[in-house]
C-alpha cells in the first residue's frame, strides 16, 4: 500500500524510484498510468497530475491516457504473432492515429528514434519474438513512440538484459528525457546514478527521501536512505 507519496518529475532529467523490492515502486507507476484499475479491488485517493490534469478524475478515458504515459516493462514484451512492422503500426492502428504513407514514414521514424532502424529494415516482416532481448526492448520503446505519448514509464527496463543490451537502453533513456517525462524503477544504483538527475527512495509504501541523485547518493539525509545505498539494507 503506497500512502503520503508527493513526487514531481520534468522533462529533462530523468526520475529514478529506488527502494528494496516489495516497497511499492511498480505500484506507484501503476496509479500513474492507471492500470491499478484493471485489477480491480484497489483504491487511489490524492491527485496526479499531467500538466493541469488530474489524471484520477472520473472522466478521464482510460486507454487515452494510456496513450499518453507509455509503458516499458522489466521483460520485453512484443506482440507474439506480429511481426516488427506491425508490432510499432498496433497502436496507430488502434487510436486511429495514421494509415497508408503517413502509417509507414511514422514507423521507420519510431524504429530510427529507438535506434533499431538500421538493424531491421531488412526484415520488418520478422516476428518481433525473432529479435534479441535488447533489440526487443528497444522495439518496444519505438511502440511506446508511436503514439506519441507525453510519459515515459520504465520499469526495471533492463534487467534481463545483457550489458551491451543495457548501455544501449541507457543511451535511448538519455535522449528520450529532451523530449519526455521519463520515470525509471531500478534496483541497479549505479545506473539510477548515470542516467537520472532526481532519484526517490520508497520503504513500505512511503517516499522516504527525494531529491537530486548527486546529492541524495553522497549525502542522504535519511538514515534508511544511506543504509539502503550503502547495502546495509536489502
């Protein structure tokens, strides 16, 4: 249960949300999305907002805003029976967003910005399952692309990947920040150290500390803090 969580984040630096699993972090980018509510049985009070928008408000449709806060997950996820092409096309198709020419340049833009283009424009009839592990989140990300999204919501993105794999994640995340929000859940602290400018520590549900990663990883100010970056705190 998350309780007492006030978080901002801005375009420009990367959000980072560390803390010992089981804490609440995927939770807290579950009400930022909204997917809590598919599971039903779950309650969320306060505001969060995008811009001026209470995103909690009842009349907000929740595939749209969906839309606009764009999901990675800890596990690439590709649409099984889809092929490269068409696994970036999916979410144009269904919000309707472009068809013909525009449907094709909007998906080799989306390839070029998560820098797969190069890698697959021989064979964007290839399965998306057919791609390596890191070529499948980056795929992934170019879906999340396509229908232009004003979030970014990671969560573990490189965790089952291999190091080369993770840099390049890394390097996409880095640009990615000039043109959204993006929040990342990491249980790697040397990459919420290089890829983030804020990081937010949770225990049992609460934001314990939150400020600017330089300053939150030299000096914490919170005991519990200190204790979980120094590793004495699992």
């Amino acid at each position: 249960m998350l309780k007492n969580v006030f978080l901002s984040a801005r375009r420009k630096e990367v959000t980072a949300i560390i803390g010992p699993s089981g804490c609440g972090k995927t939770t807290l980018l579950r009400c930022i999305n909204r997917t809590y509510s598919l599971y039903g049985c779950t309650r969320v009070t306060g505001k969060i907002t995008i811009g001026t928008e209470n995103i909690l408000d009842a009349n907000t449709d929740g595939v749209e805003l969906r839309r606009r806060v764009g999901m990675i997950f800890q596990k690439p996820n590709p649409f099984p029976h889809l092929s490269v092409f068409e696994n970036v096309a999916s979410g144009l198709h269904l919000h309707r967003l472009a068809s013909g020419r525009a449907l094709r340049e909007r998906v080799e833009f989306c390839l070029q910005k998560a820098a797969l283009w190069e890698e697959v424009k021989d064979s964007l009839n290839r399965p998306g399952t057919m791609l390596s592990g890191g070529q499948q989140q980056r795929l992934c990300i170019a879906r999340a692309l396509a229908i232009e999204p004003e979030v970014f919501l990671m969560d573990e993105p490189c965790a089952s990947l291999d190091p080369i794999s993770a840099m390049h994640i890394e390097a996409l995340i880095n640009e990615l920040q000039e043109e959204y929000i993006v929040i990342i859940v990491t249980h790697n602290m040397q990459q919420a150290a290089r890829i983030s400018r804020q990081t937010a520590f949770i225990l049992n549900g609460e934001i314990v500390e939150a400020g600017p990663t330089a300053r939150l990883f030299v000096h914490a100010m919170d005991s519990r803090t200190e204790a979980y970056l120094t590793g004495r705190m699992g």
